[in-house]
C-alpha cells in the first residue's frame, strides 16, 4: 500500500523549511498530488526524486542494455514518434523499442541515469529560437547528439466551430473559457508560460491552468468531451479529433543521445527508421509536421544562451 506524507511530514523527511516543500514542486519537479485538495507526496515517489537528482549518481541502468535489444526512448511523447516505434518492432526482427512518457525535462534526467537511450526533447530556449541545446547541457555531464526528428506545429486546440470565439492566448483569461494544461518540465508547458509572458498574462489568471493531463491526445479528448473549451497542443491531434486549431509556433522537436551510444547498431536502426517510405506518409498523412530535416543532427549555435525561465 502506498504511504502518502503531508507537506509537513515531506518537510521533515527532507529536513527542509514547510514553505520550501511548494518550491521544491513547482521549480524541481518533485512528485506530489492535490486530487483531495491538498498537498499529498506518495513516499517512494519522492525516494525516486531524491535519486534522480543526485549528483555523481552510480553509473547504471540501461546502457548495457543495447545488447540485448531493447532500446528505450523517454522524454516528450508525439504521434509520429509512436508511429516511428511502431515501424521500428514491426520490421525490425528480434528487436523492440519501449517508450516512456516523461515530458522533455524527465527524458534529459532519465538519459543523465542512463534509464533511456534516447531523450525526445522540444525546450524552447529564451532567445525564441533555439531548442534543447541549453538544457541538455545543464543535465548532462557531456553534450550530446542531437537529431532532428521533425518540426512541427504547436497550437490552441478548441472544439469544433471554435464556440468561445479564442482567437490567441490573451482570450483564455475569459472568465468563461476552461483551459487543460501540461505538467511542468514538459516542452509544451514551457511554451505556453512563455507565451503568456509574452501576452503580458498570469496564469493564476487562467481556469484550469493547475489542471494538467500528460499526452497530446488527452488535450484534445478533453476537448473533444466538452470538459474544457481550449488547451495547447499539436495540429496532428486536432486533426484526428476534428477539432479546430489556432496556430502558436512551428518547434524542434530532437532526439537527444550520448555520444558513445550513437553509433550502436540500435540506435542507427531506429534513425534509419526516419527515411522509411512509410514514416514519410505517415508525418503527410497527420499534417503538422515537416521532416525535411528528420534524422539529421544539428549543431549549436556559437553564442551561448543564459536560460532565465523556470521549468
């Protein structure tokens, strides 16, 4: 049976100030729920957090594990990454890749613990144009490899008709408007806070900014029941829900991998996988995507960003 603490008892656990448990959550990522209305932390969750973020942690976990043919991608989920999977265990005998849906800041700390072999990162950096390079720096000991897996098109998504008239991000303050929003460490809820920066908006301001569901697609299901009127996410789910879709920001999404696991055969494979005819049509069929750049690496740019939002 799982042990739950109070702020008071995580406080006391982590021998740190009450108030500094609220800080821990929103800046660190620390597991915790308020599905009774208040604070909650499931003990073994937040045994695992204390892990994870340890530094010079002992190097285990799945890097020995390309032998054996599993391959573990973790980090940001997307559509056409489920389908670049499934391609993969289906015309790649004996092999199998597994994903874990993390949000791009947990893949970046799951490839720190070599729990993954590849990361799925889209953190958009402050200079608006930029993606990954920043962040993965900061949380690994070594730059990576990084590969481009796509672009694609992030946006409002709203029921068919677009019944509340939101045409951008200021109109989600509407009193009557109820958004859906991802968790934070996640690549979508960054852009959504820098988007309401950019508006001049709080989200304390917004309904339904604390409410948070962890794919895409359950953005656009809760859209699709009528349980909220609006929430960001990519065109590809809109277009398989049939809902209509405000346009924010085409982004990068990469696959981010340690340079001594990126000639293994595994991970080859599973680039290769990026010039399948089959993967081509799929990204044509969705919409949203351009792969023009797909399974080639990109390179930092010369000058150096100094990150200041908190993620």
């Amino acid at each position: 049976m799982t042990t739950f603490l109070s702020t008071r008892e995580v406080a006391e656990f982590l021998k740190v100030n009450e108030k500094m448990i609220y800080t821990l959550v929103s800046e660190k990522n620390m597991p915790a729920s308020k599905v009774t209305g208040k604070w909650l932390f499931p003990k073994h969750l937040v045994e695992q957090w204390i892990e994870i973020n340890t530094i010079n942690y002992p190097e285990k976990g799945v890097h020995q594990t390309l032998d054996d043919g599993v391959l573990v991608i973790a980090g940001s989920n997307d559509i056409l990454l489920e389908k670049a999977i499934s391609l993969y265990n289906t015309d790649i005998t004996g092999r199998i890749t597994v994903f874990g849906n993390l949000g791009s800041m947990g893949g970046l700390k799951a490839l720190r613990q070599n729990l993954c072999h590849i990361a799925s990162s889209h953190l958009l950096q402050d200079d608006q144009d930029e993606y990954n390079f920043y962040f993965a720096g900061q949380e690994l000991d070594k730059m990576p490899v990084v590969v481009n897996f796509c672009k694609r098109e992030q946006g409002i998504l709203v029921p068919k008709g677009n019944p509340r008239n939101i045409a951008g991000i200021k109109d989600l303050l509407s009193p009557s408007v109820k958004i859906i929003n991802r968790p934070v460490g996640t690549g979508t809820r960054l852009l959504f806070d820098k988007e309401l920066k950019k508006a001049g908006v709080t989200g304390e301001k917004i309904n339904g900014y604390h409410t948070e569901v962890t794919r895409h697609m359950d953005v656009g299901l809760e859209i699709l029941s009528g349980r909220v009127d609006a929430g960001l996410a990519i065109r590809p789910v809109a277009s398989l829900l049939n809902l209509d879709f405000i346009p924010v920001r085409w982004e990068r999404y990469d696959l981010i991998i340690k340079k001594d696991h990126f000639f293994s055969e595994d991970i080859q494979r599973f680039l290769s996988i990026l010039h399948d005819s089959e993967f081509k049509k799929a990204a044509e069929g969705y919409g949203g995507y351009d792969i023009q750049k797909s399974g080639k690496m990109v390179f930092q740019k010369e000058t150096p960003q100094r990150e200041t939002d908190k993620i």
